[in-house]
C-alpha cells in the first residue's frame, strides 16, 4: 500500500512539522529468487546461479550503477547486495518501459523520499549549501519506524523501538537541488514477522548514485514491559523538583470532597513538598500532580508532617501503576534535587 503523505504517528511525532518523509512505496529487490507469472514481464533478467536480477547497469566490481562514480569506492557487501531493494530513482523508467505492473513487491524494503524545502525550523537554523546530515539521521529513524510498522506484524502502540547501534556512512555530500530517496532493507537473515531484534539498513540516494547509508540495530519491546524497564526508581530513590518552564499543576483532596490547588516543591517516591495548605492538613486525603500534557498522577495521603512554610505528604504504598505514572511526568518536566 502506498501512501503519499505520512501521519506523524507513525514515526512516534506528534506534529506533522517533523515529519521528514513521504510517498511511501514497496520497493523491488535487486534479486528475485522465483518469477510468478503476473511478474514475468518485469525487467529482470537471469544470472548464472539461477537468481533472477533487476535489470540495471553494473560496474566493474558487479555493483549495479547507483554505487558508482562516488569520490570514494564502497566496500562490496554481499550479504546487503542479496537483501537490497532498488531505489525508484533508477526502477522508475524501467518498470514503465515494461508497462508498471499492477502488482506490487512481495520484498521487504520500502521506499521514501525526503521532505525538504531548505526551511525546517530546526535543522535550518543557520543557513546550508548542503542537506545537514542530522536531517538525514532523523529521516532514517523516522523511516525505520515506519517501516517495521508496515512490513511485520507488531502493531504502533503496543510496541517501542530501543536503539541499540547506529552506523552512519556518508559517501558525498547531499544536495539541496535534487530530490533524495530513501530505501530500508532488512539486513537479518532470517527476517520474522514479529521481530524482537531488528537490523536495518536505510540508503540515500540521490540522482540514482548512492549518497550513504545508516544501520540500525534496536531491540523491539512491548510498551509495558519497556515503561517497567524505565522506571525512573528502579535504581534509585532520588528527590525531584519541578523545572521553572514546564507549567504543572497540584491539587490536595479535602474529605468532604472538594479540592485546593497548591504549589508542588518536591516529588519523591514515597512523598511529596508542597506549599503549606490553607485547609487543616488532617482533612487532606489525597494529591493530584499532572502537567500540560495530559499526564496524571493520584496517591492517597497516609499521613503528613508541617515544615517551615510546607507540609511533606506521605503517600499511601504505590502500585506499580501508579510508580509509572509518576515516573512519566518525572521525565518530563523535573530535575534532581
């Protein structure tokens, strides 16, 4: 399936200004291990070992076109050269010589072009007579999200993606003139469909020569399982402060039901500092923290000691639940104190 424009979702974004891809498309494999009949007249032709190969120039090192005419030579990988698709900037004219098929790619790989207009309000911050290879370092992580959603079975939400190793080689520069195109091949031997480890390398190309690569190698984790590895406890019991620019909001519970908004000093496992309560602390029966975002904590109040101008609230004990939510807007907007 393609898709012209790409929803920030996909790429774990929230806004469609960082969207740094688009025109999403199955790409053809270099080589085609078996023609089905509907395939038959697509530009592959056959080679000695029985492979059926995309029908492009090579080189005098048998690397297909897009690899030559580079200011430096590329290490021959045969492992890539059996898994890599061929980008479209080179299959375009020969798949419409041959009518473009109604079929579609049954290979692995998936194809993007990059979104750039010279104006991006974070990688043009200063002026470039080149695309600033860390707008092509994001597109690549965006482009590995995407794919692993669209080419195996795990599902956006219930999973996350760990980073693990990245590789990064730049053969040239990558101009602003032209057009830059994205190819993600799956590197594993044996790709699964729902992968706990992934190795994917994405290739730049631009005017059909290649431009770079980045592998990427992440573990692929169940959302859950991943908010319990990330427990901002699980190593430590530290005191927290709210960060001056992050606008947060705190409220006491009183008994009788209603709510008295206060000022949160500090956050700590067990306990929080706010400042002193205007209704008698013993009618306190529990405390809200959330922040902009939408993120909330809830703890009941066990019990409580006045300070000098504040009153430390101990909360009742925490379910894991409750340690996480709290941890998320940790992460968000505090620091140790």
């Amino acid at each position: 399936m393609e898709q012209a424009s790409i929803q920030p979702r996909w790429l774990h974004k929230d806004n469609g200004e960082d969207v740094l891809i688009r025109h999403y498309r199955p790409a053809w494999p270099l080589y085609q291990p078996e023609t089905t009949a509907d395939e038959a007249h697509l530009p592959y032709r056959q080679e000695a070992d029985g492979r059926r190969r995309f029908s492009l120039p090579t080189t005098s090192l048998d690397e297909y076109l897009a690899n030559g005419r580079l200011p430096q030579p590329v290490a021959r990988d045969d492992a890539w050269q059996a898994r890599r698709a061929v980008p479209y900037q080179l299959a375009a004219p020969l798949l419409q010589a041959s009518e473009m098929p109604a079929t579609r790619p049954r290979h692995p790989s998936s194809s993007y072009e990059l979104i750039n207009y010279a104006d991006h309000y974070y990688f043009y911050r200063k002026s470039h007579e080149h695309v600033p290879g860390v707008m092509l370092i994001e597109a690549q992580r965006q482009a590995v999200y995407h794919h692993l959603y669209h080419t195996t079975a795990h599902v956006r939400g219930e999973v996350t993606v760990s980073w693990n190793q990245v590789n990064a080689r730049f053969f040239s520069h990558a101009e602003l003139m032209y057009p830059i195109e994205l190819v993600v091949d799956d590197l594993q031997a044996e790709p699964s469909p729902k992968p706990r480890k992934i190795h994917y390398r994405v290739a730049f190309y631009q005017r059909g020569y290649l431009l770079g690569t980045i592998d990427t190698v992440a573990s692929v984790i169940e959302l859950g399982r991943f908010e319990r590895l990330r427990n901002v406890f699980g190593l430590s019991n530290d005191r927290f402060r709210p960060l001056a620019g992050v606008r947060h909001e705190c409220w006491l519970s009183l008994d009788e039901g209603s709510q008295e908004t206060t000022q949160l000093a500090f956050l700590e496992r067990g306990h929080c500092v706010t400042a002193l309560a205007q209704a008698d602390p013993k009618r306190v029966t529990g405390i809200s923290i959330a922040n902009a975002e939408g993120l909330r904590f809830e703890a009941h109040v066990r019990s409580f000691v006045a300070l000098d101008g504040q009153v430390r609230w101990y909360f009742e004990a925490l379910s894991e639940d409750q340690e996480t939510a709290m941890g998320k807007l940790i992460k968000r907007g505090y620091v140790a104190a």
